[in-house]
C-alpha cells in the first residue's frame, strides 16, 4: 500500500525572522534580510563581500540549558528551534515523547554542518596543541547530530540520519522523508535542513570560487536574480523543518492539515563541479521526473519556486530548462526566487523555500522577486518582480540545485479537506 504524505507542521528561522509566520510576513511583503555583515572581523576580505543575510536575535530558549548550548554548533540549535515550532505548529508542542515514537522518524541535513566549531578548534589546536580538544568537538559538529539531538528531545526511534547535497540537501532530506511514509517504514518524519556557516572561512572560500555577490549598490538591492546585474548570491544561513506524515496519521489525531508532497524529482547533472550545463539538462530532468513521481502534468503546476541563486550561469540554465519543461504553459507560469529577501543559506535553503510554497498555495499570495529592475533578455518569463501577487495556486514546484551537479524538484500540493 503506498501512502498519501501530507504536511502538518513548519518551523523556520531565517534572516526575517525566528518563526515561520514572520519569515512568510517579510517575504510577501518584499522585504530584504541582507545586511552588513556582524559576526566576524572582514578586514582582510574584499569589502563587497562583507555582507550577508545573517540571523538575528536567536534564542535556543529552554531547549538546551548553557552547558549543552556550550556543547552544539549552531545549525543544530538553529534545527533545534525550527523543529520546536515545527512540532507546536503540528499540535506536538510541549510533548518530551512523540506518539508512536517508533513509527517517527528524523532526517535533517546540512551543506556543511558544523563548520564553525570546526574552524574554532582547529584555531585553537594551532595556537595551544590537541590537550585542549573538547570530547563533544566531535558530536557538536558532525552534520547528522541535528537530527540525533531532534530525535533525542522527542523520542523517535525511526528512520534517522542526515542529507548532504550543497543546495539540495533539504530538498533530498524532505524527499527520503517523504518515500519512506509511501513505503509504510514511518508514519510521521521530521525532515528539513539547518546551516550556520558565516564565518571567515566559509566566505573565504566561496569569494575564491567566485560564487559571492560582489558588485552592488546596498546590502539590501545585492541579490538580483534574474537581472542584468546580477554577480553572485548572497551567503545566509538558517534553519527550516516540516512535520510529515501519512494521511492516516493525521486524521487520525486530527492534525490540521497544511499541505501535500505531491512528489520528488532527482538528477545530476554530470557535467561540472559548480556550473550547470548551459541548456539546464539536470534541472530539466528533475523537473520532469518530479511531475512523472507526481502523477501531473506541466498544466497543473501554478508556481515554481526557482533555485534562483543571482548567478550569471545558474539563472539562465534554469530559465532555460523552465522554457523546456513547460513549453508554451509557461505564459501562464509564476515563478520567483525568495533569495532574492532570504540569499542563500545552502543546505537549509531548500527547506525555508518549501515552507514558503505551502504559505503562498494556504494563502493565494506567491512571493515576489525584489531587486528585478532590469530584467536579462535571456531570463524573460514571469518573475513576479517586486510586489507580491494575489494568485491561487494548488500545485507548486521547489527547484533546489546544488555543487557537484545535484539536482531536486519538490512538488507541493495545496491541502482541501473535500
């Protein structure tokens, strides 16, 4: 038997805020989170690069006291907060045990887990030798402890491990969570993704690939997808969660239901480390794949979240394998990239933006893309530029494309109880 998968919680903390709802608000309302960069010294990094859609006034709360704050990298306080509002969003809150703990499982992956207690102990062996390793260096920062420490707080003794896929990951994470509930191994899944890499060394490192935004007039007008000026995306981070679970599940302890994975497509693209193939090959493939997973056709599809990322190459590829997949429906199609507001936060990005596809198709409204003031003549479909529309959509698709070629095409459904 091969089940419905719905969903029945969010949790996100973002550069617009440290909720789902408020990271929604700032979205429809084409508001930037992107900001000169706080966290660390940039004086020996170009100074364009000294910006970033950093989180703000972040609190664990009481889910880890200062000793085990003490002891976790931030992307997994980060997942540990989305996951908390995730599971109040899903009537679960407050609960130290989920029901069916052994039917519940956890997936929540990341692009580059804990890189920056990773970079703060190696400072520290260099400056005062290996004797003073912390015994938790290693599980406050390998990447599949977010989902231990989520497992862990709840009681969930199913399915449980991390995705790592550059951009894809949550997407991926989601996807498994997703064919798992199909096969009947779980009735309810945890999944999403968490970043917290703005550190020096991160930025260092994706300046020397020529993957950051260096040419803009403001923070806030640097992410540019789809336009003419556009250089390179912006670094973020956060953290988003989705409670999964089989349809019976849910009317059975009457849940309130937000909205359906419908399907999940996967490619690669086989051609190169960063750069996608000019004609979007990959993208093409796991769109189509997604809507054959999805049992629908391009006609059904209201929105496309696009990867979106602000990149010369990526943009066009993308626009391209849009053009291809959808053909001549797509005079029809809305798409926008939340980047735009959000930048990129790697391996949790995907997960914030299904969150965002299940708010536009709960609430009718599809987010806009800001700073599109000049459009590419190679990027020429509807990017929903600037200001928000009032749209129903019942069937939207997530692109999530990550280095090394990975390549994940959610689809979302709108949830009605008839």
């Amino acid at each position: 038997m091969s089940h419905r998968v719905v969903v029945t919680g969010v949790g996100v903390v973002s550069a617009l805020g440290n909720s789902a709802a408020e990271t929604w608000e700032g979205v429809i309302s084409g508001r930037s989170g992107v900001t000169r960069l706080t966290r660390f010294d940039t004086g020996d990094l170009p100074a364009a690069v000294g910006i970033a859609a950093e989180i703000k006034n972040f609190e664990v709360g009481d889910l880890l006291d200062r000793r085990e704050a003490k002891r976790t990298d931030l992307f997994i306080r980060y997942a540990l907060v989305a996951a908390d509002e995730a599971l109040r969003s899903a009537g679960l809150g407050g609960r130290r045990r989920v029901p069916n703990p052994d039917d519940t499982g956890v997936i929540v992956g990341s692009g580059i887990g804990g890189i920056g207690t990773i970079l703060e102990t190696a400072d520290m062996v260099n400056a005062r030798g290996t004797a003073r390793v912390s015994p938790f260096f290693v599980p406050a920062s390998i990447i599949n402890l977010a989902s231990g420490h989520i497992a862990m707080r709840i009681g969930a003794r199913g399915p449980n491990y991390a995705t790592v896929s550059a951009c894809a990951t949550s997407n991926h994470a989601i996807g498994d969570a997703y064919h798992i509930i199909r096969r009947g191994d779980a009735t309810m899944m945890i999944a999403g993704g968490a970043e917290a890499a703005i550190n020096r060394l991160s930025f260092a490192g994706y300046h020397a690939a020529g993957a950051l935004v260096t040419d803009y007039d403001s923070p806030e007008s640097a992410s540019r997808p789809f336009d003419m000026r556009r250089n390179g995306f912006v670094h973020a981070e956060g953290a988003a969660i989705l409670v999964l679970e089989s349809l019976e599940r849910a009317l059975e302890r009457g849940a309130t239901i937000l909205g359906e994975v419908l399907g999940i497509g996967l490619s690669s693209d086989a051609h190169h480390i960063t750069s996608p193939p000019e004609d979007g090959a990959g993208a093409v493939l796991a769109m189509r794949r997604a809507l054959r997973s999805a049992e629908l056709a391009p006609e059904d599809v209201g929105y496309v979240n696009a990867h979106g990322t602000s990149t010369p190459a990526g943009d066009v590829a993308e626009t391209r394998a849009i053009k291809q997949v959808f053909g001549d429906l797509t005079k029809d199609l809305v798409i926008s990239s939340t980047k735009s507001m959000l930048g990129h936060a790697l391996g949790a990005t995907a997960a914030i933006e299904a969150v965002l596809c299940i708010y536009a198709m709960q609430q009718s409204i599809v987010p806009p893309t800001i700073n599109l003031t000049d459009p590419d003549p190679e990027c020429d479909l509807d990017y929903v530029p600037h200001v928000a529309r009032r749209r129903p959509v019942r069937v939207a698709i997530s692109n999530s494309f990550g280095f090394g070629g990975a390549n994940t095409s959610l689809v979302l459904g709108r949830w009605d109880e008839n």
